[in-house]
C-alpha cells in the first residue's frame, strides 16, 4: 500500500497548543503518532512524508524514523534541516526530494509540502497532497466541495495518522466526482 503523512514534529510540544493537538504534553503526542502510524502502515508499504519530521536534529530524526514502520520517503518540508546533518543516516529514508509526481491506481498524485494553486494536469483529475497548513478535516471537505483535488495529508486532517492513496481516492469519488 501507498500512505501520505506530513507535520508531524516529532519533538515539539508547543505544536500541542499552537494547532490545538489532542495531548498532554510532547512524550504522549510522539507515541501516539508513532503507535497511529505503526497500527496502519506494514513493513512493505511506502510512506510519502510530506515535510515536517521533527526540528529537533539528526539523532533523534534517526531514533523517531527508525521506530515508524514502512519504507520512508520524504518531501522535505521546512522544519526538516536534520536531513543537512552529516550525522544523520540517510538509508532510514527511501528518498529524499523536494517535489515528486506518482502514478497510483490511473491517478497522478502531486507531491509537495506547501500547498499550491495549479499543478500539473490539475485540470485533467490529477490530485495535488501537501502539508504545511495544519488544517483540520473541514479543509480537506471545502476542497472536495469546491471540486477542488487538493488534500492535505498532515496529521492534523488525518485523525493523527498516515492517510492511504485508496482513502483519498474514496474521499474525492465520494461526490461522484472527478477521480
């Protein structure tokens, strides 16, 4: 299977009251996503993190994606300077880039951390993922409503986890629409 995922910040315990995410404090955050995104994601699934993994430098980027399940692949995202660190392993990662396009199930998927206006073959049912924004669920259903395939994959829409390529394909065919 194929996931999305991205603003997940690893680390950063003011993300809790900034976004108004559902913890206590960071430890309970950080093993929440790592347990929501081990429950989902099998050892032969490809992760697509758009942006965001953690602030906090290389080692403890290391420690967090070592213990997250599935071959990872990352869209660096702002906040993912580890990636820099001559410290930092760069075989937990699949790949690394700035922008990708995949095919998945005849869809072209338009992979980017920040969220943009046009993409390629945006008028021909191609979807647009990206993360950055922190929304919420209403985000992602304004879109749809609007006729609009642009979905943020961040944590904060997805219910703290990995969304898969089926569930939004499922979400945007649910009007009836154009995927």
């Amino acid at each position: 299977m194929v996931f999305f995922t991205a603003d997940l910040h690893f680390y950063h315990e003011k993300i809790i009251r900034m976004i108004g995410r559902p913890f206590r404090d960071g430890p309970e955050m950080d093993l929440a996503l790592i347990e929501n995104w081990n429950s989902r994601v099998g050892p032969g699934d490809d992760v697509y993190i758009l942006g965001d993994v953690t602030m906090k430098g290389a080692a403890l980027a290391m420690e967090t994606l070592s213990a997250l399940r599935g071959r990872k692949h990352l869209i660096r995202g702002n906040h993912d300077r580890f990636i820099d660190s001559p410290h930092f392993d760069r075989s937990l990662l699949a790949s690394i880039q700035h922008y990708l396009e995949i095919e998945w199930c005849n869809t072209r998927f338009v992979l980017l951390h920040y969220p943009m206006v046009e993409w390629n073959a945006s008028r021909r049912g191609s979807i647009h993922l990206h993360g950055h924004q922190h929304n919420h669920r209403d985000y992602n259903l304004a879109n749809r409503r609007a006729g609009l395939l642009r979905y943020d994959v961040g944590v904060d829409a997805n219910d703290m986890a990995p969304v898969s390529a089926e569930e939004i394909l499922a979400f945007f065919a649910e009007t009836g629409g154009a995927v």
